[in-house]
C-alpha cells in the first residue's frame, strides 16, 4: 500500500530526470550555432521564466501570490539553487574533464540525505543507503569516472562539489516552500528569481549572433525552455511534495542514464561496458526505492 501511495510521486520524479537527461539534445545544436555553455544557462532560466509567467498570466495568477516573509525560500530554489550550482557546474568543467564534473554534481542526493536527516530527522535507511551507493556508483560508471584519464585540479573538485551541493539545496528549500504553497506556485517562483540572477551571464554580441544567424535556434531555444527546463521542474517539485526529499534526488539520479542513452541514440555515441553497468545500477537504486 506505501508503494503505491509513492507511485505517482516516484513516475513525476523519473520524468522530470528523463526530461533533464535529454538536455544535450538541445544543448549540442545551441552549441553549434554558436552559444557557450554559460549563455544557454541564461537562455535556459530567463526562457523557462517567461514561459512560465505567460502560461500562468491567462490561466491562473494565484501563482503569483504569495507572502514577502516567503521570498526567502524562492530565493534559495532560485538563486542559491539553480543560479550557484549552474555557475560552480559550468566553473568546474573549465578545470576538470566533464566525467569529473558529472559524477561531482550528482553528490547532490548524498547532501541532501544527510541535510534531511539533520533538518526533519527523515530516517537514513537501510534501502535508502544501498540506493544511494547503487547510484553513485552508476552514475560514476556512466559518467567515466574509472576509464582513466580524467583531468582533475582541486579548485575544480570544490568548484565540483559545491554544484552537488547547490544542486541538493533545492530539495531542501523546495520543501520549506511547500509547506506553504501549491508546487505549480514553487516552480514559478523559483523561476521568478533564477530568471533575473542569470543576467549576469548576459554575453549580447554571442547571443545577438546565434539568434540572427544560425537557423532554427529559436526552436531549440524554446525545446530548451519548455521539455528541460519548465516541465520537469513543476514534475519534480510536484513529487517532492509527495515524498521525502532525500528520496526524490536519489531517483532524480535517473538523469545521467537517460542523457547517456541520448548520446547513443540521438549522435551515435558508443556504450562500453562500464556505462552499461553504470545504468544497470542506476535502474537497480531506483528500483529498490520505487
């Protein structure tokens, strides 16, 4: 009966990680037209808050209500949240190869397990600690963490860690604020205030010239904002109103394995055999939670 009753919890929270893992579908032809990894940061929070301000504009303005004593946790959602961890994310893979930085950020769900059990007292379990080592050790594999050859700089592993960190932090602020609001009004606000603090990548000549130049970027731009960027994060925080927090990120997990199933399927990128291990204990964590 449990299980049942996190079902639609889990499905929204694996939904939102397949959505998330599909971002290098659009991240790549950004690329190719031009934009760097910190302007399709910008592209990516300022776009999904404009979609969402005009959705909810006509279909319904209690979203935009909420109390000023509140502010305070959308600007953790939205700032220290999803602004920090994008920028020590994007920091890091400057100074460490993009493996060490991957399995770096997905850290995330071992902090938030800890800062849960410390804030709510939310039980560190038996099965949840053998997901949670079945994920880390999947996304390690997937990520290539023990093919060798990775290129690693301390400021870049605490650049690494902060951006798992961060990462977590909406979990938990996620949670503060939805003891007060509607998941739909979380999402929102998140957005509200990750929207604005990501124009300080602002980069107008690199933005001016791929939007004029390279056809169908707008298209892209808008697959960015509304399947990678909106959607899974109102499934996300959806679910996590309806589970435990350090939960949802282990599950959220999913996202390296669908990103690198995209690889293959989408640009014909090779799977060796320690990334088909790796998404066989990603699967297997999830699994053990469902």
């Amino acid at each position: 009966m449990e299980t049942q009753k996190k079902a639609p919890a889990s499905a929204a929270i694996l939904a939102a990680a397949a959505l998330w893992g599909m971002i290098g579908l659009w991240n790549r032809r950004l690329m190719a037209a031009g934009l760097s990894p910190l302007s399709i940061v910008l592209v990516r929070n300022l776009g999904g808050m404009v979609l969402l301000v005009l959705f909810f504009a006509f279909r319904d303005q209690s979203v935009f209500r909420v109390e000023r004593q509140h502010l305070k946790y959308f600007f953790g959602t939205g700032v220290v949240s999803v602004g920090f961890f994008t920028v020590c994310y994007f920091s890091c893979q400057k100074l460490c190869s993009l493996a060490v930085a991957s399995i770096l950020l997905y850290t995330a769900p071992s902090f938030v397990v800890l800062l849960s059990a410390l804030l709510w007292k939310e039980p560190v379990t038996k099965k949840k600690l053998l997901a949670l080592a079945l994920t880390l050790a999947g996304c390690a594999c997937v990520c290539g963490l023990f093919s060798g050859g990775l290129s690693v700089t301390l400021p870049g592993v605490l650049l690494g860690l902060g951006s798992g960190f961060f990462y977590a932090l909406y979990s938990i602020f996620g949670r503060y604020a939805l003891a007060h609001y509607p998941p739909l009004t979380v999402t929102v606000w998140t957005f509200l205030f990750a929207g604005p603090a990501s124009l300080f990548l602002l980069r107008p000549a690199e933005l001016g010239a791929a939007f004029t130049g390279a056809p169908g970027v707008w298209g892209t731009a808008l697959a960015l904002a509304v399947f990678s960027t909106a959607a899974p994060y109102i499934l996300y925080t959806w679910g996590l109103a309806r589970t435990e927090p350090g939960r949802a990120s282990i599950l959220a997990s999913l996202e390296p394995v669908v990103a690198s199933l995209t690889g293959v399927l989408a640009f014909g990128e090779p799977m060796g055999l320690l990334t088909a291990l790796g998404i066989l204990c990603v699967l297997a964590g999830v699994y053990i939670l469902r």
